[in-house]
C-alpha cells in the first residue's frame, strides 16, 4: 500500500470532538474540509467508483481509545464537504468489483 501523508491541525482540542457520539465523523469533515484546497481526492479513487479507496487519521495518543475505536469503520453522517466528486462509506457498504 501506498499513500500521501497530510499535516492538518484541528480547531478543537481532542476532548472537545469526544464530547459527541459523533465527534469523529465532526473531525473526519473538518479535515476533509481543510485540506480540499490542498488534496486532489480523485487521487484516490484508484478503481474510480466515486468512492475514497482508504482513510486514515492518526488522533494524539491523549484521546480516549474507547471512543476513537469505534471510528474505524463507521460512518453515519449524510453531510459532507464537496471532495472533488468523491464520497466516503463504511467498508460494509462497499460491494467488491
């Protein structure tokens, strides 16, 4: 596997985003948000069915791993940035090619 590794610095400290049942989807849009001027996501539809192959988001070994875990393969929100075309889903939605 291959990949690109982006900086982006959150707005809220990392317990402000464990406040919430779903503090992790607020930080993954955040960052998408963030980093859209920076980031091409068709780069990384390599199949090019409009979906995102992977994400991953390293949080400070500070936050609570209890809540962190359940973002490792969840998602619910319906709204999400513009990511030049490209969307998120949880790897059970995703239908083998």
């Amino acid at each position: 596997m291959t990949g690109n590794v982006f900086h982006y610095t959150a707005k809220g400290t990392i317990a402000s985003y464990e406040k919430t049942n779903d503090g992790y989807e607020t930080l993954v849009r955040e960052v998408l948000s963030g980093l859209n001027d920076t980031i091409d996501y068709t780069n990384y539809d390599s199949d090019g069915d409009g979906y995102i192959d992977a994400l991953c988001l390293s949080v400070p070994s500070r936050g609570n791993a209890d809540f962190w875990y359940g973002c490792t393969a969840s998602w619910w929100a319906s709204t999400l940035p513009d990511l030049d075309g490209e969307k998120l889903r949880k790897l059970s939605d995703h239908t083998a090619h």
